[in-house]
C-alpha cells in the first residue's frame, strides 16, 4: 500500500509549494484565521480531523480547486 498523498504531510507541502502551489485550509483563505502550516501530528488513515478544515492544494493565484488531496489520476487542471 501507499502513503496517503495529502497537505498534512510535510514532505508533500513542500512538494506542492516547489510545484506553484499555495497550500492553506479554507478559513485561512477567507482569512479567518492567519496562515500557519501547524496541522498538527495526524496519523493518517487513523486520525479523524475534528476540526473540519483540513490543509488544501489551491492553484497560486486562484481560489480553486482548494482539494485537500494532492495526487489524482485524470486531473487536468494543473496543466
């Protein structure tokens, strides 16, 4: 099995910022709270975030498409 491709790892964020990618949760876009990169410790695939806003992959200079996965076979909008 694979790692999860998600923003909450570390080594990921710094893959998609490398990338052109601004990585934040959606109050931090809206700015309803500041920008952080402090997600916490989360065991993934076990951990439930309780929070409901989790890290997401958003385009640089737009607002979408704020996923808060990083990989996807056939996803087009990168390009």
């Amino acid at each position: 099995l694979s790692e999860d491709q998600t923003p909450y790892r570390k080594d990921e964020r710094d893959r998609l910022k490398a990338a052109g990618a601004r990585v934040c949760s959606i109050d931090q876009m809206e700015g309803k709270e500041p920008m952080h990169e402090n997600w916490g410790e989360v065991d993934l695939g076990v951990d439930i975030d309780e929070h409901g806003d989790p890290p997401r992959v958003w385009c640089m200079d737009h607002d979408y498409p704020g996923t808060a996965f990083s990989r996807s076979l056939g996803d087009g909008v990168e390009e």
